[in-house]
C-alpha cells in the first residue's frame, strides 16, 4: 500500500509543474494597411484612458480598439477635421482630450464629439500657457499635465483640479538651474 502511494505522490510531481506551467512562447500579430492602417509608416503610439490604441501615420491617425481601426484625415471641406495628415506626436491633454501634433501644427481631438479643434489659441490662454513652441506634454500620477517648450521658455505645470499654472524656467543673468 505504501509503494503505490510513493509512486502516485511521484506521478503527481512529474505531472503538476507541466499542467501549471506557462508557454514560454508569445503571440504577436502583426498590424499593418491589409487590417485597416491608413500607413505602414507609424511615426508614433499612445494609449488612452479608454483603452484605445492610437498610432500615428504619415497618412492620417488611426484608433485602434483591438478588433478594428477608424481612421481620421484631414479633409479641406470639413474644419472639423485634422489639419494635416502626416502626424508626429499624440498627447494626452487636460479634460481626456489628445493633442496631436502635425506638420501644421497642433490639433485637439475631443472624444466625446470625435471631432478637432485647430485653432488652439483658446485652449492655451484658459491654461494660462504661451502660445507657442510646445514640444510635449507629460502627465504625472497626480493628474497635472507638464507643458515642455522649446528654447528659454521652460516647463508649465497645469493643475486641473484648482485650474492653476505654474511656471518653471531658468532667469537670466543666474546660474544655471540644474
């Protein structure tokens, strides 16, 4: 009686690590224009809140929901639409809306109307920031969005719950900041 019991405690050994055991092998699926991507060129990629795959093309910005893609280009009749195609960055901005950079510049995408804004003028006065030269926008664990510029503007910090902006930036005639 003992002997059978060792050789199943044995058996059951030899059996559990391989019925437990994970596939060292990953599945990777390859997206390109055959799924629906406007561009095999993709310049860059975000993800947002939603869950939403966003990769930007040199023709157009595709939203990817893991089955299919919708496809946003410029359309010179529509001003509701992106105002160029070729897109270089996408960022998350206050109020879930993305920034997407483009060779014209920036336009906001609003996902709630699935439309952009290309005049962003409004936008940067209500967040109290200049209204050129943005390089990126960073969010932090804590909500705020960081505003990078270019050359001796420095780094806006915008908090959107109290709505205030702060500026960070190196003054003339100091020492260097970092």
């Amino acid at each position: 009686m003992r002997v059978k019991f060792y050789i199943l405690l044995v058996a059951i050994l030899f059996v559990c690590p391989q019925v437990f055991a994970q596939s060292g092998q990953y599945q990777f699926s390859q997206l390109n224009i055959n799924n629906g991507l406007s561009h095999n060129q993709v310049n860059c990629i975000f993800k947002d809140a939603k869950g939403f795959m966003w990769f930007g093309t040199m023709a157009g910005l595709n939203r990817y929901d893991g089955y299919t893609f919708k496809v946003f280009k410029h359309d010179a009749n529509n001003k509701n639409s992106l105002n160029d195609d070729y897109i270089q960055s996408i960022y998350e901005g206050p109020g879930q809306n993305l920034w997407i950079l483009t060779r014209n510049g920036y336009s906001i995408y609003n996902p709630t109307t699935e439309q952009f804004e290309n005049d962003i003028s409004p936008w940067i006065n209500s967040l109290k920031l200049p209204n050129v030269g943005i390089n990126k926008i960073k969010k932090d664990s804590k909500g705020n969005f960081w505003f990078i510029y270019g050359g001796n503007l420095g780094v806006y910090k915008y908090n959107p719950v109290n709505g205030q902006t702060t500026h960070y930036g190196h003054k003339a005639g100091t020492l260097p900041s970092f």
